[in-house]
C-alpha cells in the first residue's frame, strides 16, 4: 500500500497505465484463490440455502438502510451523493473472496453466491438510487460493467482453475501450477493493493479537503456492516467460517466495478469517482485490518444462536 502511495504521488504520469493493470492483476489473484478451492465444495454451497440467504440479507436488507443512513451526511453534495451510494449499495464479488479465505472464512460457499449477488445488486441498485437519490439518478446504471467484471474476474479464472484443477489430477503439470500460484498468493494481493492505490492516490489528494470528510463515513460503515454480518450468520446459525464470510460479504463493497459508472457521470458530479476511490482506500486498510481481527471476533468452534 506504501508503494502505490509513492508511485502514485512520485509518477503521476504512471496512473492510467496502473488503472489498466487492476483487471489482470486482480484477475491473476482470483485464479490463485480458485485454484486453492476445491471445486466440490463450490458445489455443495449452492445448495447452502441459510448462508445464501444470511448474505442475501444482510446485502440487500440491512446494509442499504446503513447506506442510506450514512450518506445523509454528504446529502448536501450531489456528487458526493451519488458516489457513496454508488459503492456502498453494491457487494463486492471478486477480492472479498481473497480476503474471507486470508481469515478462515468459507470462501467456497461465498464464491457460490457471487452469481445471487451480481443479480441481485444488478436489480436493486436502481431502485435504491431512486429511493435514496431520487429519479435523475436512475440515468447512471449500466449493466455493462457489471457483466463485463463477472466474465473477466469470476468467469474466466474461475474456468482457469477448473481447467488446472483437472489437469493436475493425471499429469504433474497441472500439480507444478497449482503450487506456483499458491506461492504467488502474497506477491499477488500486495501487486493488488499497489496497482489500485497507485492509479486512484492522485486524484483523490487532489480533492483531500472534500473527500477527507467521507473517512469516518466509510470507517463507521465498516464496522456498522461487520456488526450486521456477524448479526446475519449468528441468526442463520450458521458455522464460524460462514460467519466470518457473510461479515466480510457485508463490509466489502464493489468499487472496482462501480468506479466506471461514477466516471461516465456528467462534469457537476465529478466528485463521485473520487468519493468512490477513497471509499476503495478506506476499505483496503479496513480489510488488512480485519483479516487480523476476525478470528478473534469468531473464533473457530464459536456457537451458533440455537434454534
């Protein structure tokens, strides 16, 4: 994070070429995590009929009404607005899949849900902007860059890791790979974390005093969501690492997919990227954060709420 910070302040020329190098870099780390998951395990949690309803819930019940509490405090600034109801309306499905395995979470059954909640935001996020923004703001939605992030980061590396899964149960080909990447798992987050910083730190220092303001409004929505989370896993009595994964489901948003619907916003509102961005900043340092602290708060063997 450190790096990208001082890349992005050091060569601000260097910005658009790291923008362009988030989807492949992100897509590399997704294949890794894939590969280090047993497909079977995929399977059985599409028919986890509690934990998908527990995210689905605490995703599209709970969180919004967060959501919509918290950007009153920016109602004033149309821009600001937009962009905070943009990011944290919509659950993020490609590296909070990285980050709930980094914590023990049950990142099978969390992958399984991805397609429930790219549909599901992808029907909702419309509705919710005109309840909370009003009807101008329905102009904004486009569908193309959500398919187009669930083909590149889940689709094709998912298929990747199918494909070297099989591989590697007949030829140590395929074996050779799998152990390559796991022990690209690292270099790949911090090559992550790096390339989205230093692509976004520019602009968003370039406006530091009106996004500083949206700091504690992304803190307090981490821990407001981390808290809902926990609440929705507890209420489903589901198991300690379905917990920690319907928490981090919560509290991850998906910036790197909304980010070009803020960008294609007309010149008034040109501080929706930005409070976007800033939103990625916060959370990236909240999930480092996190990954260390969510054993703690649900340790494995935690009881579940009785029936």
């Amino acid at each position: 994070m450190l790096v990208g910070v001082a890349a992005g302040l050091g060569a601000p020329g260097i910005a658009p070429a790291l923008e362009a190098s988030i989807n492949p870099v992100l897509a590399l780390l997704l294949f890794a995590t894939f590969l280090g998951v047993p497909l079977t395990e995929v399977g059985r949690g599409l028919t986890d009929a509690r934990f998908l309803l527990a995210v689905a819930a605490a995703n599209f019940l709970a969180v919004p009404l967060i959501a919509f509490g918290l950007s009153r405090l920016v109602a004033g600034d149309r821009g600001l607005l937009l962009g905070v109801l943009l990011v944290l309306l919509t659950p993020c499905v490609d590296y909070v899949i990285v980050f709930t395995g980094l914590a023990g979470g049950a990142r099978a059954r969390l992958l399984a849900a991805t397609p429930l909640l790219m549909l599901l935001q992808m029907a909702l996020l419309p509705l919710y902007l005109l309840l909370f923004a009003g009807r101008e703001a329905l102009g904004v939605i486009d569908v193309g860059p959500f398919l187009e992030a669930f083909l590149v980061l889940i689709v094709v590396p998912l298929a990747a890791a199918a494909g070297v899964q099989a591989l590697g149960r007949r030829h140590r080909a395929g074996s050779a790979v799998e152990a390559v990447m796991a022990g690209a798992m690292v270099p790949l987050m911090m090559a992550t974390l790096a390339v989205v910083i230093g692509s976004q730190i520019t602009g968003v220092g370039g406006q530091a005093g009106q996004l500083t303001r949206l700091i504690p409004l992304y803190a307090a929505f981490l821990v407001l969501a981390v808290a809902v989370g926990l609440a929705a896993g507890r209420i489903a009595r589901l198991d300690a690492a379905a917990r920690r994964a319907v928490a981090f489901s919560a509290a991850t948003r998906n910036s790197l997919v909304v980010l070009p619907l803020a960008l294609a916003l007309p010149e008034p509102l040109a501080l929706a990227p930005l409070a976007v961005v800033t939103q990625t900043l916060v959370e990236l340092l909240g999930m480092v954060i996190l990954v260390r602290l969510m054993p703690r708060l649900v340790p494995h063997g935690a009881a579940a709420a009785p029936g």
